[in-house]
C-alpha cells in the first residue's frame, strides 16, 4: 500500500493534464491516426511496385553538413531497395530544453532528457518547401522515442498528418504508436515557422534487428494539396543501454478469485521497467485489469515502489502472439541493482463469459441486460436520432481503485442473430471517462450509435463487451526474486 498523500498529488495531476490536454489530443491523435492509415496504404503500394522491379526514384537526404561527417553505404535499403547515404554525426545533444516542458511528455523520457541520454541524430531533408529534421533518439530496444522538427518554408499553412517507422527489414504497424507536441497548441504550422514534435512507439523485444539503420517518415499537407511524404534514414543503436539493463526470469504464478496470472519476466532498462505476464487460458473469468500493480524493489536498506504502468494488451501494440498477454510499462528505477523484487496488487477487475454483454430494447429504450444495476441508457442528446444512445455509469472508489473505462465492440446483433456495424455517433456526449479525487467518484459514458434504422431490427440487440470495471478485490503480494535464495 502506498503513502495516501502521494496517491493523491498523483491523482489530482493526472486529472488536470487530463483536462488540460483532452481537446488538443483528440485533435492531434485523430488526424495523425488518419495519416496513419493512408501512409500505410501507400506504403503496400510502392513496396509492391518495388517487388515487381519497377524503378523508383531515389529519394534524396539532404545532410546537415555543419554537422555531420558522411560515410557513403555502397548498399541499399534492405526494405524499400533505395540506395541509402548514412552518416554519423559528430554533434553533441543540446536540445533537451526544447522538449523538457512538452505538454505529454512522460517522467521516463523527461528522466532521459534530463540524464543526456538522447542518442544525438541532427539528420535533416528538404522537400516542397518543408524541412523535416530528426534531431535525435533514444530506445531501449522495446521503447522508441524521436525527436524531431518541421519547418515550413512555405507561405501556406500546412499541417502534420501523420507519420511511420522502419528499422531494417522491421516496419511499425502504428499501432500503439503515438505523436506529442513538444509545446501547446495544435499541430498546424504556420508559413516560416517550426514546431518540435515527439514520436513514440513500441518495438518487438523478440524480433532480431540485423541492421542498425532506421527510417522515419512524415506526411505533410497541405490545404487543397496532395500529401507529401519525406523520410530521414538514421542509425539507431538498438544496444545502447545493454550494460544498463537488468532482467529477470520469473516464471512463478499468482492466483486471485480462481483466476491465474503467470508473471514471465522483469526487465529494468534506463527509460522504463517492463513486467511481462499472461493470463492463464483457462481462467473461467476475462481478466481486463489488475487494480494497482505495485513492483517493490529492493537493495540493501533502500526500498522503491513504482507505480501506475501503462499497459501494452494486444488491442494497442502489435507485440504478442497472444491475446491474453500483457505488458506492464513502469517507470524506470532509482536502484543500481537488486536484491529482491516483488509485485502487489489489490485485485482484478473481470467478468464471466457470459456477463460479457449488453442488451437493449431499444423500440422500449430499455436495457434488459448488464453486467450490473449501474448502466443506464439515454439517448445522446435531444436531438438525437432514436438509434443514438449514451450509455452512463457512477462508479465509487474511482480514484483509488485506479478504475478504467467501458469498451464495446463495434457491431451488434439483433434478436435473429444478424450484424450489424455501428454508425459514427452525432450525439453531443462522446466516449470518455473522468473521475474527481475530491469524491473518489468516476463517471463512465459511451456513446454509441445503432443507427436510425436500428429501431425497426429485431428486439432486442446485444452488443459485446470488451472491457468492463467489475472489480474482485484480493490484496496479495508475491515475491518475483531475491538474491538470498
């Protein structure tokens, strides 16, 4: 259990960046995740132009000369077959000020930017107008972060849209990866200015890098004008932090209310702590959460406890191989070694197979089955269609129980058992969850369109859950290792 002061100072500012952030991100994550997609479609294009032989222009990095010594590669790229100029450059990071303040930046990289720990880049290229420039890297061979600028030469206004990565013969799907201003405001650039963004993402620990050469690509655009593509090549040591990384196998098993959780591994890098698990397959329960991981470490009379992780699930990375695996991102650790490690949570949250589902009537606006009594159904706004409804929740303990948010699928079933694709909702209300640390309360809503014709269906429809706060509360610690045995 952890001091309650701490909790709380943690809790109130996560909810005022919550706050403080909520319009910029949605505006920045959508456009960047449609960037996203159309990158990756032009991608398959011109990697299938390639395979048929076709001879593609090379494109063209502009070095940083001032800064950079050049070491011609006679070879290519091995992904797209483009010959490739490397070069390594001879300047040392000084940047860290223009991203230490970012408005999403996380304490390990803030950790890394404060420690000098940016592997420096400065490798630049020019096209149309924008000068796009990676200033610098850093991974931990799980974790990637990259820093970089545009700046628009032009006299229009243009806008980063999105965004993809490659390492050798490895390409990112963008699935879980994510894009940060390094200042406030929104991702437009104006005509003879630069703004200062952050990339992030997460790399297979399993895959085997045989090159050390990375490739990050941009898209830009720009009012009435197609997209532009432009890409920077780099290398990208995977090993940096090897001597620094400490990792171990732990292969022993917690079980709370019947259901099992193999913890796999720990692993302790500079930029964050990983603990890999998996849920056991047999459990009778669909485990969606572990309430408040704590990994306690230890060494001689000092003591740390790290925090709150951000969970990889195979829903938001592209890592397992497995769906009931999962990934535990905690920040990194103090100690420089370890003479115990243990891991306490104070239960999951988790459903049975058969609580994995709501059904409406919606001809009566009613639901006629919920995991719970605290769902209701109103429509979304009094203007709404009939077919447009916001699903509400209170939930108590809130804060302390770290509580997450609902998830549905996106189709539904009527009563003959036919699908149905949901429809983008034009309710006032969207999806969200937020919690006030005064009251210890949490208000869930989900928004979700059945569409103007869902009326006339057969009654009534049932949508599947994904994720559901429905917690077993079962405080139980388990040692992970100790040097003494």
């Amino acid at each position: 259990m952890w001091n309650k002061e701490e909790r709380i100072l943690s809790d109130d500012a996560h909810e005022m960046k919550a706050n403080s952030e909520q319009v910029r991100e949605m505006k920045l994550t959508n456009a960047v995740q449609r960037g996203i997609e159309q990158g990756k479609r032009r991608q398959k294009k011109r990697l299938l132009s390639y395979g048929g032989g076709a001879f593609i222009t090379a494109v063209v990095i502009v070095l940083f000369i001032l800064s950079s010594i050049d070491f011609p590669d006679n070879g290519e790229n091995s992904l797209t077959g483009q010959p490739v100029t490397r070069s390594v450059t001879t300047k040392s990071w000084s940047d860290s000020d223009l991203f230490i303040e970012a408005p999403g930046l996380n304490k390990a990289l803030g950790n890394v930017l404060s420690n000098d720990l940016i592997q420096p880049v400065y490798q630049s290229t020019e096209k149309n107008g924008y000068r796009f420039e990676v200033l610098g890297a850093v991974t931990d061979g799980r974790k990637l972060y990259i820093l970089y600028n545009i700046n628009n030469k032009t006299d229009q206004m243009i806008y980063h849209v999105g965004e993809s990565f490659r390492y050798g013969s490895y390409e990112d799907s963008g699935l879980g990866a994510s894009t940060e201003l390094a200042q406030s405001g929104d991702s437009y650039i104006q005509p003879n200015s630069t703004k200062n963004f952050i990339y992030a993402t997460n790399l297979p620990e399993s895959k085997i890098y045989t090159s050390h050469q990375a490739i990050y690509e941009i898209n830009v655009y720009k009012e009435n004008q197609s997209q532009t593509s432009i890409e920077v090549a780099f290398d990208l040591d995977i090993n940096r932090f090897a001597s620094q990384t400490d990792s171990f196998d732990i292969n022993k098993t917690m079980q709370i209310d019947d259901q099992k959780i193999h913890i796999n591994k720990v692993v302790y890098t500079p930029l964050h702590t990983y603990l890999d698990l998996e849920y056991d397959s047999s459990n009778t329960k669909d485990i969606s959460q572990l309430i408040n991981p704590v990994l306690i470490g230890k060494a001689g009379e000092k003591s740390e406890k790290l925090f709150y992780p951000k969970v990889l699930t195979p829903s938001n990375s592209d890592l397992f191989s497995k769906e009931n695996q999962r990934t535990l991102v905690f920040y990194s650790s103090k100690l420089n070694h370890f003479d115990s490690i243990a891991l306490n949570i104070q239960g999951i949250s988790a459903l049975e197979e058969e609580q994995k589902k709501i059904v409406i009537d919606l001809s009566k606006n009613e639901i006629v089955q919920a995991p719970d009594n605290d769902l209701q159904m109103i429509k979304s706004s009094e203007e709404a269609d009939v077919g447009d409804v916001l699903f509400l929740r209170e939930i108590e303990n809130a804060v302390t129980l770290r509580s997450g948010s609902m998830w549905l699928d996106s189709q539904f079933q009527d009563a003959d058992g036919v699908s149905h694709d949901q429809e983008p909702s034009g309710g006032v209300r969207a999806s969200g969850f937020s919690t006030s640390s005064k009251d210890d309360i949490g208000e869930d809503h989900y928004s979700y369109n059945f569409g103007a014709d869902a009326v006339n269906y057969p009654q009534p429809l049932t949508i599947k859950i994904k994720r559901y706060w429905n917690p077993i509360l079962e405080d139980q610690t388990l040692q992970l290792y100790s040097s003494s045995k």
